[in-house]
C-alpha cells in the first residue's frame, strides 16, 4: 500500500483551494487592517474557531446524495476546505509584518527612472517579473504557504462530508491523505507501517517550514511600514462582505442551521431526559478542555523558552519543535505513540506507567499547536514602555502594584488569555491525536462524537454536536471575564512577548 496517490490528489486540491483563497482574502485583509475592524475579525474568527466535525457533520448528509457524483463530491469538499482557508488567509495577510519598501521609497524610485526609457520584448517580461512577480511573491507567498499547509493537513471535513474511495486516473483510494492513512492504521497497520506511510506527506508538509520560517523572521525585523493607508473603495467592500458571507455560510451557518432544525426541541428534550448520557458527555467535555489547556501551556513554555536562543541556533531549535506539528495531529500522535511504545517495550523507568497515562496525548497535541503558537506569539503586538512602567510599580507600595496589575493585564494579560484560550480550542478539538493515544477507558468528546457521527444523523447527536461546538467558548468567554484585573502585578505567561 501506498500514500502517494492520496498525498498526490490531496496536494492538487490544496494548490486550487489556495490559489482560490488567497485573491479573494486580499480584500478581507484590507478590512482587518483598518478602523473599526472588530466585526470583521469575529467574522474570519468564527469558521477557525468552530471545530471540523460541525462543519462535516452538518454537511454529511448532503455529501451522501453525491455519493454517485465523485467530482461534484470532490468540490463539496474542496469549498468547505476553502471557506476555512480564505478565512486563515485573511488574518495571516492582517497581521503579516509590513514590507521594508514604504510608499516613499517606491514613490523616489519612480521618479528616479521616470525619464529612462520602458523596455520591450524580453527585457518587458524581465522588469515584470522584477518588479510585478517577486513583489506578489514576496506579499503572497508566505501567506500562501502557510495557509496550504492548513488546507493540506485537513482530517475530520475529508472524512465526514468529503469524498469516498473511488478510482480517478486508475488510481484506487481516499483523495485524502489523512483519512487514508487514519482508516489504515485503524485497520491494524503496524506502528511502523502507518509511520512508512505518513512520510510522502511528511516530506510535502515540512516544505511548509520555509514560508513559516520566512514570517518568524520578518514577525522580528518589522519595517517601518507604508506611510499611506489607502481607503478602501466600494467594490473591494463589497468584494470582501460576499467572500467573507459565503466562507461562514459554508462552514459555521449553513450547517450549524442544519443540526439546529435536526435537533428541533425534540433533540434538546431527550438529552435532558438522559441524565447518564449528558453526565458523560460533560465528563469527555472537561476531559477535552483539560488536554486541550494543558498542551496549549506546553507549548507556550517551549516556545518561550526557545525565545531565549538567539541566532542561528535559534532559528534551527524553532524550526525542529514546529516541524512535527507542521504535519498535522495525526502524525504527531504517531511519533510520540512510537516513542512512548519503544520505551515501553524496552523496559525503560517509567515506561508503562507514561503509556497509560495522558501525557503523550499532551505532548502530541502540544507539537501540534506549537506552529500556532509561535504564529501567535510572533504577531503579538510588543509592549516596551508600558511594560517596563509595570515592571517599576512591581515593588512598589500596594496601591502602586494594583496599578501595575492593572497596566500588565490591559497590554499583556489579555491579549495572552486570548492567545491560550484560542490554543486551548484548537488543541481540545482534536480527534485523530486523542484516537491515538487517549488511555483505555477514557474518551475525549470530538473522538466520542466522531465515531457516532459515522452512524448517520438524530437529534441528540446534533444536541451534542453544537453543545460541543458553544460550550468550551462560553466557558473561556465567562473566564477571561471573572479573571482578575489588576488585584496584583502579574508575571509573564503563555505566549508573552517583551
């Protein structure tokens, strides 16, 4: 058996969904950069904080009537991926370091060559691809990258509303290379012989090193920025309300609208008459939640850590920590399933004890969010002055350390809770890592209402489905807003930056 057919299509799709994405999130982008942004960060936030299994289960059934129609299932699948990456797109353009060549340097240089003759012909295509090409490149191409890893390593929306196994071009599978390789290691593949086959895509995703590389760089040597901020116009307005309605549509409103009418009052009714079914689903919940804080922690004190290498060493030590999360939880789970099984079978102090416990589930999903999170930590706005003013009140009287408090929280300490929180979101939304390693006799809520979601649609599951997708917001949501505000100066924490 091999991945190579999956990983193949999968990298076809990705390079048409990204090309796609990227022209229709360029004026999204413009809309997030200016004033009075805040609804439409909510709106490219919502379909990247809605966990996948809403998305394909809402759309499922539909996927089920194109069963006949591979192509047309192909597309389904291809666009829920999209309004996903449009979105991720639109926010990595947002907040991308500004070029290091303002409006007044290119404005100098125009008047420089204004009395030199335009080339011709050969010469033409040459300044084109000077000029136009690598500008684009420049501008796009990081964002591109890192949205197409995105796109690529995409598992729960392929496996519930995407294509089944068919045969295009001879070739006989799955389109995607994450539900091939998940259903071959649930049809008892080796240990080894799922990690032999994981490593076609292994080698197309740590590709994707290069442009997150490219950004962490810039993120650290930011320009001085274009001088001029053009107003948007009215076409690009509309341009970017239409992509950015039709992205929410495909992947929180339309299926969230779905399991809503699914669920009716009916659905609501019957979980509340199963004590022991909504008990235990509370209990997978938490248990999510839980795995989900404790890796996000994780892996914002190796990054933190990392921060402190400088040069080339620590550029290499980021690199190495982001690879295995470049591809995606599934192989992270794999890695860490192999080591924790290696030093398990060879006796090693500890080695049993760490099998059957949660901790490699916490390292897999931490290697995971990893890339997220120096994303996040790299793009986060510095704070010196205020910062150093918080550090002066530190040892003040104690009107002087409230004071402090509340300066660290107002630049620090709530932008750091959002950035946790997001990373708690992502990691306790995992499915394919917690498949893997979650000890025996415990079950997250995404893996437990992914294997029900296989059984077709009711209107519990729907219940559960959207409890699943509200609750751990509202719960962060309620927590950012008890946490406290000042009653003393604070250090720094997860994601900080200085």
């Amino acid at each position: 058996m091999s991945l190579w057919p999956s990983v193949l299509l999968s990298l076809a799709r990705t390079l048409l969904v990204v090309g796609l994405a990227i022209p229709a999130a360029a004026p999204i982008a413009r809309r997030l950069r200016g004033e009075r942004s805040n609804l439409w960060w909510a709106g490219v936030l919502a379909p990247l904080l809605v966990p996948e299994l809403l998305t394909g289960y809402g759309w499922s059934n539909f996927s089920l009537s194109l069963a006949a129609k591979p192509w047309a299932n192909e597309a389904l699948t291809a666009a829920l991926i999209w309004g996903r990456c449009v979105c991720a797109a639109a926010a990595l353009l947002a907040v991308a370091p500004p070029s290091t060549r303002t409006a007044s340097a290119v404005f100098l240089r125009k008047l420089v060559f204004t009395g030199t003759p335009r080339p011709r012909g050969a010469s033409a295509l040459q300044a084109w691809m000077r000029e136009g090409a690598l500008r684009a490149i420049a501008r796009f191409g990081p964002a591109a990258g890192v949205a197409g890893l995105f796109a690529f390593g995409q598992f729960e929306v392929p496996s519930l509303a995407g294509v089944k196994t068919w045969e295009p071009f001879g070739w006989a599978g799955q389109s995607a290379w994450t539900v091939a390789l998940f259903d071959a290691h649930a049809d008892m593949q080796s240990l080894a012989g799922s990690l032999r086959l994981a490593l076609p895509a292994v080698l197309v995703q740590l590709v994707g090193l290069i442009p997150l590389l490219i950004w962490l760089r810039r993120s650290g040597e930011r320009g001085p920025g274009d001088e001029r901020q053009g107003g948007a116009s009215r076409g690009s307005l509309i341009a970017a309300s239409a992509v950015l309605a039709a992205a929410a549509g495909l992947t929180v409103l339309v299926p969230a609208g779905v399991l809503a009418w699914e669920t009716g009052l009916q659905g609501w009714t019957e979980l509340a008459a199963s004590e022991w079914r909504l008990s235990s689903f509370a209990e997978e919940l938490g248990l999510s939640l839980a795995v989900g804080a404790a890796a996000a922690a994780l892996a914002g004190s190796v990054l933190w850590a990392a921060g402190h290498v400088r040069g080339p060493a620590g550029t290499a030590l980021i690199a190495l920590l982001i690879a295995p999360g470049l591809c995606g939880p599934l192989v992270a789970g794999l890695i860490v399933k192999a080591g924790v099984t290696f030093a398990a079978a060879n006796d090693w102090p500890g080695g049993r004890v760490l099998q059957e416990s949660f901790l490699p589930l916490i390292v897999a999903v931490a290697l995971f969010l990893l890339p997220r999170a120096a994303l996040l930590r790299a793009f986060a706005p510095g704070h010196g002055s205020g910062a150093f003013l918080a550090g002066l009140l530190r040892n003040g009287t104690r009107s002087q350390r409230r004071a402090g408090g509340r300066i660290w929280w107002g630049l620090t300490g709530r932008s750091t809770w959002v950035r946790w929180g997001l990373l708690t979101l992502w990691g306790g939304a995992d499915v394919s890592a917690a498949a893997l390693l979650t000890p025996a006799g415990y079950q997250t809520a995404p893996h437990g209402l992914y294997n029900l979601m296989h059984y077709g649609h009711n209107a519990v599951l729907g219940a559960l489905c959207l409890l699943n997708t509200v609750a751990p917001a509202v719960l962060l949501a309620l927590g950012a807003w008890a946490a406290p505000r000042g009653r003393a100066l604070r250090g720094p924490a997860i994601g900080t930056t200085s």
